[in-house]
C-alpha cells in the first residue's frame, strides 16, 4: 500500500523532505482550525450563558424550529462525513475511479443538505421568524423579544456554518476534478486528508449546533 512520503508528491523548495512538508501543511491547518474553533466556541459560550438565564424561553423559542429536517440534516451530514473517510482511503490505495465517485457523493450531500437548510429558512421566513434585514417579527408565543433573541443566534450558527459548509464544497469539488485527472497522487493523498479534517470539523459544529437548537427545548 502506498505510503504518505510518495515520490510523486513534489517537495516545495522551503522544505527538507517531504515529512516536514506534510508536518507543515498539518500544522497550518490545525492552526486555521482552531482560530474557527475560537469564532464558534465564543457563539456556542454566549448562547450557553443565554440558555442558562432564559431557559423557559429559548426552550420555547426551540420548539418552533423544524425538528424533523433538523434530525435529516444531520444524518445527512454524518453521511458525508464517512463518504469522505472512503475517498480517503480509496485516494491512498489508488482507486482513483472509485475516489472520484466518493467525492461527487459528498458534494451531492452538501448540496442536498443546503438545499434542505434553505426549505427550511423559507419555513421560518413564510411564518415570520426571520428576524434579519429588517424583516418584521411575529412570534406566536411569549416573551418575543428574548425569542428574538435566540432566533438571531439560531440564523447566525446556520448561516456561518452554511458558508463553511459551501467553502467546503467547492474544495471538495477542486479535489474530485484533480482526482479525476490523477495527477500526483501523492500531493492529491495529502491534500484530500486535509479536506477530510476540514469537513470532519463541520460535521462536529452542526452536531453541537443540533443539539444546542434543537434538541434542547425542554
């Protein structure tokens, strides 16, 4: 089996060898990762405090969230997350016909996702819990105004971790075009287990986003 130091995977001229080239690449995107880890923690911390002093309400405010299309959603990206784990196994072992049709699964799944996220924005648009862009909010319930208040947190998750997840399909796009041409299949082995961490970090944001919006409304 194909190991990571393949001579088809050129060394940049600022690196020693092709193991301080990959440590390298790793440790730029650990880095970029954290810094998001840093932007989502501080959303997840406020809402936590926010939760903690309204419980009744934000638990209201919850129950107004599609539970369903929340909980396909989330299958949905758990599935795409081991779509990814095969292409990066089927990249090392060379399986390049079988990589590319992993990969355009995961895009597929994206997509189907977003589109599935956006049905339900033009749900809570249509009963005028969008309360953005000068929108007007009518909240059924008590309490509108700290209904508000976890509303704008709820489209401030989605709407990050659509742009994320977006980001995230066009790259995986980028790697399905270059597995297609199998070129360097060493630089496309380490480049898709970067693209895996990336996507495995958007599939764990949704999955505390799901619990925290929808989950916890009791």
């Amino acid at each position: 089996m194909p190991t990571d130091d393949c001579i088809d995977d050129p060394v940049a001229q600022q690196f020693e060898d092709r193991r301080q080239q990959k440590h390298a690449a790793l440790l730029g995107l650990w880095i970029f990762l954290s810094t998001e880890l840093l932007l989502f923690g501080g959303l997840f911390l406020s809402f936590v405090m926010y939760r903690w002093r309204y419980p009744v309400e934000f638990a209201e405010a919850a129950s107004h969230l599609d539970l369903l299309l929340g909980a396909l959603n989330t299958a949905i990206l758990l599935t795409s997350g081991l779509l990814m784990v095969l292409a990066e196994q089927a990249v090392t072992e060379r399986r390049r016909k079988l990589a590319f049709a992993l990969l355009v699964a995961v895009v597929a799944a994206g997509l189907l996702f977003l589109f599935i996220k956006g049905t339900e924005w033009h749900k809570e648009y249509s009963d005028n819990l969008m309360p953005i862009w000068g929108l007007t909010f009518r909240y059924p319930g008590e309490q509108a105004d700290i209904a508000e208040l976890f509303f704008n947190f709820y489209y401030v998750f989605t709407g990050l971790h659509a742009l994320h997840l977006s980001v995230g399909l066009v790259l995986v796009s980028v790697i399905a075009a270059r597995v297609w041409r199998w070129r360097s299949p060493g630089r496309l082995q380490r480049q898709t287990i970067m693209l895996g961490m990336y996507w495995a970090f958007i599939d764990i944001v949704w999955i505390l986003m799901f619990t925290l919006l929808y989950l916890l409304r009791t």
